[in-house]
C-alpha cells in the first residue's frame, strides 16, 4: 500500500470587510420618510425631522450583518442605507445633538470609540 | 467521566459466574408484530421470550453485537400485552428484563409507518443484499428494482438486511418498502443502481483476540460477498449490505491464526485484494469502553467492546453487571462517587486491564439524534408572486419539485409551518436557499418549512429600518402562505395550521423574527418558538429597549467564533426572553457565523484573527438541525425532545463537547434572579442572603455599559459576581420556609469570569451546598455536573464571559445527619486555590 503524506489544505476565504474611506461628506436637512410597512407601524413613524448626511467613499461598503454607522462626534448615526455607488445616507434623529466642528468616522456597528479611523471630515451643517 | 485503565489483578474481583444480567427488549414493540428483538446478553445464551407471562418462544441468541436476536413469535403481538425475556447459560439464569407493553402504531404514527430508509446507501450494480432502517420491530420489509419485488423480510429488526435475488442490475430503481398491521409506510427514498468500484478495495479486520468466536469485518462495499479464510481455509461467504460485517460461530480463535477477508461483487471483475487480521493473544485484550454514566443509572452503555465478550460491571467491588453488550443492567442504581470498574472476558481469556469509572452527579446519556425522525418523502417548489418568495418543502407523496401533499397526514389535521429568514449577504447569491438541509428535516416529520428570499432588503446599509422591513416582508410572506391556504388550485389547500407557527431566522433575520411577535397582526396565527441563530439587535445599537421574547418558547444559537456579529447579540434576547414554557442558549465553541447558511462561503471567523479553527460546515449544520428539529418538534408537534435543550441528553452524531447551554422553564421557583433591584443583601424571594469567610459578591450589570464588572460580559441582564479570594468563601441563600427539596434539582447559571483579552491557565470551579433545617451543610462540586466552562479563546479585546446552566440533582448531596426533604438555605462554596471571579444568575429549584 502506498502512503500519502500532504499538507493541510488552506483555510476557507476571509471576508472581506475593511471599510472604505470617506472621499466627500454632504449636509442635507430634508424631511424625513420612514419607510412604509404594510403589516404594521414603523417605529420611526413618528420622527419626521432628521438631518442627512450623506458620505461618499472610494469603494462601496462590505455587505455584513453589521451595518456601517456613522460617528459625528459623539453621536452615533446607526439608520442608513444605499444610494448610488458608493454613496450613503446616514440618518440623524436628533439634530441638535450634533456638534459643529464635530469629526466624522465611519466604523462598523459595535466598533469601539478608541478604535475608530483617523477622522478626515468634520460636522458642518452647511456642508 | 473520570476514567482511568487499570491493571485488573490489583483489584481482586470477585467472580460470580451463576450471575448474570437480565437482557433488554427493543422498545417500542407494536401490535400486529410477528417478532421480536432481544439485545444484551451472553454470547450464544437461549433467549426465552414472555408474553403475558407465558413463554411463547426461545432461541440461541448468537452473537450480541451487532443487532442482537430477533425471535419469531408464534402469534402477533396484541397492543396492552407485556412482553419480557431472560437469558439462560448452561450455568446461569437472569432476572426477566424490564416488560415492554405492546403499544398500536397508529397512536404513534397516525399517518403511517415512518419511512424505511436504504441505509446504507448508495445500491450498486450485483448488489445481493440491502440494509433498511427506520423500521418498526416484527413488521414487513421488502425491497423492490424497478418496481419488481427482490427481496423481503418478514418480522423484521429496526435495521434489516435482505438479501436481493435476482441481484441489481445497472441503472435499477431501488426502494424499500415496509407495512405493520397491514398499514403502509411511504417508500423510502429512491436509489439508481450505479457501477461498483472498480477494483474493490481491499476489507479490513477488526482486533480479533485468543478464545474469541466473532470477526468484524470493514471496508465493504455495498451489496458486496464476503469471503472469510482461516489459515487458507474457506470459512464461507456471506452476503454484506455495505459498510461492516460481524461473522460469527467461528471456532475459538487461537493466538497467531491469521483471517483473511475479500469482497467480490459483478462477475469478471476481479475481487478486492485480502484484508488480513491476526488473533492475538489474551494478553493483548484492552478493557472496554463506555459512555457517559451518571448518580441514578442503573446501566451502563459500551462504546467499544469485542462483539463476544461477556461485560462484568463491579460497583464498589461487587458484581452489580454481567452481559453482553452494547448495554448492560445493572443490580444498583449508581451514586455520585461510586468507583464502577468494567471489564470483558472472553471464552477462557480474562481481560489485564479494566476500566475504572467515578460516577458523577450530571453526565448525561448520549440519544437519539432529533433530526432523524424520518416520516415522510418531501416534496419542495420555488414560489414568488411579486416580492414575495422563497422555496417551501413540505410532508409530500414522494420526494421531488412540487409533488401533492403527503394525503394520510393531511386526512388527520392541518400541519404546522415553519418561516426561516437569512441574513444580510451580497444580493447576488441566492441566501435563502442555504437552509435547504433544515427545511428537508422538518419536512420529513411533517412540518412545512418555508425559507424566504430577503435579498432585496440586502446591501450594504442598514438599522432598526431594515429589521422592520425584513420582519414586514416575512409578514408578508406568511399572509401569502394564508392566501395558498384558502386557494382551492394550490397544494397547500387546507393544509397549514398557522395556530402552530415556528420562526427561524439566522443574522439580521433573528432580528427580525423576534421582532414579528410584537407587530404581527394576522388572524389566526399564533407564534409557538423563535430561534434566533446568530442574530443581530440593532436596536440595542441604536440605544433603543431590547425586544422581550415572551409568549412562546425561545432558543437562541451563539457561534463563539463569530466573526461577524461578534457581540452574540443573542444572548441579550436571551436574557431579557420570558418563556411560555422554556427559554434556551447555545454557546457554541470552534462555530463561526456563515457555516450554518450553505450559500454563505467565507470563514467569517477569521476577520477576528487570531481565533481557533471552526469546525466544518457539516458539524455546524448538525448543530442547527439536531437542536432546531429538538425546539419544533416539542413546540409544534408536542414531541417530548426538550430533553435535548435542557441537558437531561445529548444528541448523537453532534460535537456536543462545545455546546455550553442554558435553559430556563417557566413556572419554576427563582431563588435569585438578581434582577429585584434589592441589593445583593436580598434574595428574589425576599430572604436575606450572608457572606461569610471572607466572600465579597455584588450585583452587576452582565452588560456592555458602564457599571459592569469587567467588558466580558454581552448579556443583558444583572447577576452576581463572586470576586476573587481565599478559599472556602461561602454564599448563604436562605429559603422563605424549609422545602423538601429531596426529588428536586437545583439549576444555576455561572461562568469563569474572564477579563476580556486572555484566558487563565487551567479551569476553575466551585461548590454547590445545601443546609437543612438543622444546620446540617453538604456539598456538590461543579465539576461533578459536567464543570465550569473555560472561555472561548478568540481574539483579545472579544474573549466572553459567557454563562452556563449546571444542573445539581439533590439527590446527590449526602451527608451523615443532613436531610434533604427540609433544606433551608442554598450555599455557594468557593474552594479552589486561585484567585478568579465567578459569576452567577439564574438560581432555580427545579421540580
């Protein structure tokens, strides 16, 4: 009987889920649509004011069960969704919390603030 | 189990050989069964067969293993009548087993049978015998090839092999058949005939040792003819249904003959080259192997053992055990800290070595596997009408795309529906197909299982929204299956009881299926269980309230390695769940969080290097079909499979060694929950509690905020950590009044407290106490119910404090003087000599 002798074979894929960076940042103070259900009310069906932010980045976003959220400060902007390549809408639902001069990070959901990017844009609401 | 080999002369065993244990009759025997099955019992000893208590039939058992002795009966089987066997050497007569009492089938199994499966398969070409399984004891089984008869069995065992004539042809459709009372079963699933292999490869023998009389032979292929030399002399040829054959009547072996076994299958292809095998001599003859034994038992079960040999099982020196195997009765229920020792003799050769057993409180016995009910073929099809869709399968009247729904089941009542939701994923892969191997097993028991294609809310954003939207398209999803429901033209006419509605939902999808309880308004539809695999709480991240499950039961799974949602969000849901009946927990090492999913390709635990290698996307996919099928089956079908979520049993064919459970029923006494905001001073029954030698305990949030212990724990919930400190620090919890706790179970959560970024050295544990009226203390170690859990090593800065359910039987605690029908407190002893926190929740008196 002849015998084998072989080296494992390697491990399965890694994800790839590195965010990419934000190349532009825009303010938009439009009125806020939650999104109609047809079953039941939406949670968010009472908030009608929010500021969008909107962020542009040099490759789209990873797809994960995470979602990128969006720091402007000390807020964290968790409701977001595509729209364009890679362009983003980040929805904040107060406002007035957001501070100007304020540095924006994209990160993922659960991301420590100690472990955010270097922040290459600040809150401006003229933006 | 603690277990160690020992040299057997040391142990001056006393031997009793008049002594011998009853055998076992195979549950569950059925009416109108023309036979049954004995197991366990001496090699070639008479088996005398008792119905009613009269002998009807006896029989030389032959060999024990692999099946035991089937007898034939001289009329069938009468439901209400008990049927016992003993066996009978030329110098020994056992007790009667334990009666069996004939059962109707059709209580059981109103809608037929259950299937016969071709096991194993697959059935090739000059094939001259096949296996069927999933049968029910002293029934019929036949085998068809292109729908012509070649083989039967009358009377059959629950695995038959029949013999095929004339032999398979190529190309042939194969399928088995089975009938009890007259009744059918579905046929069992349906096998081409393919080309054996060319050339065979050569068989394997089994250890064989000096005086034994049975070989096991290995490695054939199925449908194969076996031919066994001796020294160059043919001992015959037996046909073989694949896998392994056991041959025995042999002459006792003698140290140095040599056995040689080929296989041959289509005539003018070569036989396999010989596989040898030379008896060795008594010397060599191991100790036995066992499974898990714990306090109350009385059996043992083998996990390997010689096919011939007589098992003796001594309890603290005394023989309590004598048979063959694979179970052995046992004279004395066991207790914790019982010394057991195995051992197994063959003919005239007495094993050297013996297996040395302490028996613990909790080691619960490995079962049946919960995935494996197999009652029906299932039909599946592909559905969409706008947004809506997704694939179904379904109890059917064969196997295959969109076949007509099974008729007996539906004659009998509407079936239960399952709604499973895949995750967020690229768009471009078909997700919602990757629980085709769940949906099949549900179907097979009869529960119609959907998967919904969520893809269109998949991409790269996400939230609280995109939770609601899922939940409002499987919403939208269930109302459609109403609609199929109430549509003469479909195949689900009148067929879906929606009052018996499980959910499943694995990432973003367990979001959401926990969140439909709460906003779902269609009539008549009520929600029985909820497994969330893995999921997402967005709006936990969103600072909103955390979703309570509550008014059915709730199982969560929580990949340790996941790479993903490396929070295990799951085990907020868990924590703030309040069951209807149950709530359960599955922490599972070496799992990831893509594998469970079959579309789902990247190992998503490596994104959180350095972690350990996950287990393969099989075991994984174990995992989720032997606990899910436990949770739907018990939710939707009544079928007593908690079991198997609660710890009382383990799953066969399941890498349970890495499933860290908890388990809460509800209506159940807590002792303390700490959630009572009362301080640690108080217990949830409003009784002080004291801390004495040294113990310092607090409450603490088991959450990611501030104000909790340390940034391991990912619970939502408050419970008490034990710092760090002396041995012997004791927690006193004291009872509202003094309780016969005497056939009772104490359950209480608790981990090894980790700071987040390493793991200490070696595990940690502690003791369990309860005082009686009279002051009268006694103990049960953590490692006598299956020990603390270590953490998971995962990456640092994700490393979880990650609680565990340990059952404590009373039964177990023993002291002179101490009386457990009237327990006034319950203690918590720390006793190692280290100095690592603990943290507790959950402590519960069980009925």
């Amino acid at each position: 009987m002849s015998i084998d002798l072989s080296e494992p074979l390697p491990p399965c894929s890694r994800p790839s889920w590195d965010l990419p960076e934000i190349v532009e940042v825009q303010t938009l103070n439009t009125p806020f649509e939650p999104h109609q259900l047809r079953n039941f009310r939406s949670s968010f069906e009472a908030k009608t004011e929010a500021t969008e932010i909107q962020i542009r980045t040099n490759s789209p976003i990873p797809i994960r069960a995470l979602s990128p959220v969006l720091h402007v400060g000390n807020v964290v902007l968790t409701e977001s969704e595509q729209i364009g390549e890679n362009l983003y809408r980040f929805w904040a639902f107060e406002p007035n919390r957001l501070e100007a001069e304020a540095p924006i990070s994209l990160s993922w959901t659960n991301t420590p603030n100690e472990q955010l990017q270097e922040p290459q844009f600040r809150y401006n609401r003229n933006q | 189990m603690k277990i160690k080999i020992v040299k057997r002369d040391r142990l001056e065993l006393p031997d009793t050989p008049k002594f011998i244990s009853p055998p076992m009759v195979t549950e569950p025997l059925y009416q109108c069964a023309i036979a049954v099955t004995v197991i366990s019992y001496v090699l070639d000893a008479d088996i005398e067969i008792q119905v009613d208590g009269v002998i009807v039939s006896s029989a030389n058992g032959g060999s024990p293993w692999p099946e035991g002795v089937t007898v034939p009966i001289p009329n069938a089987l009468i439901a209400g009548q008990k049927v016992r066997a003993r066996q009978k050497t030329a110098v020994a007569l056992s007790d009667w087993s334990a009666a069996v009492i004939v059962k109707d089938h059709t209580k059981d199994y109103p809608a037929g049978p259950p299937r016969p499966e071709i096991n194993p398969a697959p059935v090739f070409e000059c094939g001259v015998r096949t296996g069927v399984s999933n049968l029910l004891t002293g029934g019929n089984v036949w085998v068809t090839a292109d729908q012509i008869e070649v083989g039967r069995v009358s009377g059959c065992r629950t695995h038959q092999g029949v013999n095929v004539n004339p032999v398979y042809g190529l190309g042939q459709k194969v399928r088995a058949w089975f009938e009890l009372c007259k009744d059918p079963s579905p046929p069992s699933s349906e096998y081409v005939t393919g080309s054996p292999p060319n050339p065979l490869p050569a068989p394997s023998v089994d250890p064989i040792f000096e005086s034994g009389t049975v070989l096991t032979v290995k490695n054939i292929v199925n449908g194969a003819k076996v031919t066994v030399y001796r020294n160059g002399v043919n001992q015959g040829t037996w046909p073989c249904w694949g896998f392994s054959i056991t041959i025995n009547g042999l002459a006792p072996f003698v140290t140095g003959d040599k056995f040689t076994a080929m296989q041959s299958m289509c005539p003018g292809n070569p036989d396999s080259p010989p596989g040898e095998g030379v008896v060795q001599p008594c010397s060599s003859l191991p100790a036995p192997e066992i499974g898990p034994v714990q306090a109350g038992d009385n059996r043992i079960t083998l996990t390997k053992f010689v096919p011939d040999a007589t098992i003796k099982v001594y309890l603290n020196s005394g023989l309590v055990g004598a048979s063959g195997g694979p179970i052995v009765m046992l004279t004395k229920k066991l207790a914790l800290g019982d010394t057991l020792i195995v051992v197994q003799d063959l003919n005239k050769c007495a094993s050297s070595l013996a297996l040395e057993i302490k028996v613990l409180c909790v080691d619960p016995p490995v079962s049946s596997n919960p995935s494996n009910l197999n009652l029906f073929p299932v039909g599946f099809s592909e559905y969409q009408n706008g947004g809506i869709k997704g694939s179904v399968y379904y109890p059917a009247e064969d196997d295959g795309n969109q076949q007509p729904f099974n008729v007996r089941l539906a004659s009998l009542a509407r079936v239960p529906i399952v709604f499973m939701a895949h995750g967020n994923h690229s768009p471009a892969d078909p997700s919602y197909l990757g629980y085709d191997y769940f949906q099949a097993d549900l179907a097979k028991m009869g529960i119609i299982a959907v998967s919904v294609n969520c893809n269109a809310l998949n991409g790269s954003g996400g939230g609280v929204q995109n939770i609601e939207n899922r939940a409002d398209l499987i919403i939208d999803n269930i109302a459609f299956f109403q609609g199929l429901d109430a549509d003469p033209t479909s195949v689900f006419f009148g067929r879906i009881n929606f009052n018996l509605l499980g959910l499943m939902g694995h990432s973003r999808g367990g979001d959401a299926v926990v969140t439909i309880p709460t906003v779902i308004n269609l009539p008549e539809v009520n929600i029985k269980s909820v497994l969330a695999l893995a999921p997402t709480n967005f709006r936990y991240w969103a600072r909103l309230s955390t979703i309570e499950p509550k008014g059915y039961a709730f199982m969560t799974i929580l990949p340790a390695g996941d790479g993903d949602v490396t929070d295990n969000n799951g085990a907020q849901f868990y924590d703030q769940a309040i069951p209807a009946t149950f709530k359960a927990q599955l922490y599972v090492h070496f799992t990831n969080h893509n594998f469970f999913n079959r579309q789902w390709l990247d190992d998503d635990s490596l994104f959180t290097s350095p972690q350990p290698a996950v287990i393969t996307r099989s075991d994984h996919e174990r995992i989720l079909t032997a606990y899910g099928c436990a949770l739907f089956r018990a939710t939707l079908l009544g079928q007593s499979t908690t079991g198997y979520l609660d710890g009382t049993q383990l799953p066969a064919g399941v890498l349970t060694q890495h499933v860290y459970r908890s388990y809460e029923r509800s209506k159940v006494l807590t002792v303390d929950n700490h959630e009572d905001g009362n301080t640690i001073n108080i217990n949830s029954l409003g009784q002080p509690t004291t801390q004495l030698n040294g113990m310092s305990a607090d409450e603490f949030p088991f959450d990611r905020v501030s104000g909790a212990f340390n940034s391991s724990f990912y619970g939502l919930s408050i419970g008490m950590v034990v710092k760090p400190g002396r041995t012997g620090r004791v927690f006193r919890s004291e009872l509202k009044k003094v309780t016969n706790l005497s056939k009772k179970e104490i359950w209480i959560r608790a981990a090894e407290v980790t700071d987040g970024s390493s793991v200490a050295a070696g595990p940690t544990g502690f003791e369990l106490g309860l005082e009686d009226s009279n002051g009268v203390q006694t103990w049960v170690d953590s490692d006598d119910v299956g020990g603390l859990p270590r953490p998971y090593a995962r990456n640092p800065g994700m490393i979880k404090t990650m609680l565990n359910t340990l059952r404590f039987k009373v039964p177990c605690f023993k002291a002179k003087e101490f009386k457990n029908d009237s327990i006034r407190a319950i203690l918590i002893r720390c006793n190692r000599n280290d100095e690592r926190a603990i943290a507790f929740d959950d402590l519960q008196i069980i009925n």
